[in-house]
C-alpha cells in the first residue's frame, strides 16, 4: 500500500508525552495515528467519546473572571478554619 505523509501541529509537551507512552506499548507515534484512523474508518466515528468540560461553560468562565476581578479590587473575604467550620454547622 502507498504511503503518504501528512504534517499536523500539536502541543510539544503532548507530543512528548503521547511519545513516552507509545515506547511503553512498543509502538511509534505513526503507528498509534494508523490504529486511530483505521478505527475511525472501521466504526466511521471518533472511536471515543468527544465532550466539552462543563468547567469552560461560559457562565463557569464569566464567574471566573468576575471573581478575579474582584479579587484584583480588593473585594476579598477572609475567613479562618475555624469561622468556615461555624458557618458548615448552621
């Protein structure tokens, strides 16, 4: 069968890792890439489950960044162990 070359990106500290784990199973990168797109053509779907992170929601990322910004104006309520263990006990 012919061979064809394909150039993606990826992030270097993934790349790294996804290498370390191919050399454990034995196997190269090329390799673990293959048995993707042959599952992937086999089942004709993303042969895993693909969701988004609740915690990105864009209300969860408003709070955030509402938060921050308080933070950064000073609006910070401190509490020591003890006063958070009262207000659990009410």
């Amino acid at each position: 069968m012919a061979q064809t070359l394909i150039n993606f990106r990826i992030d270097e500290q993934i790349k790294k890792q996804m290498e370390q784990i191919c050399s454990e199973l034995g196997i190269t990168m090329s390799t673990a890439f293959n048995i993707f797109a042959k599952k992937m053509i086999r089942e004709r779907r993303i042969p895993f489950e693909v969701s988004v992170d609740p915690f990105y929601s864009e209300s969860n990322v408003r709070a955030i960044s509402e938060s921050i910004k308080e933070l950064l104006n000073g609006k910070v309520v401190v509490k020591t162990m003890e006063e958070l263990k009262e207000l659990e006990n009410e």
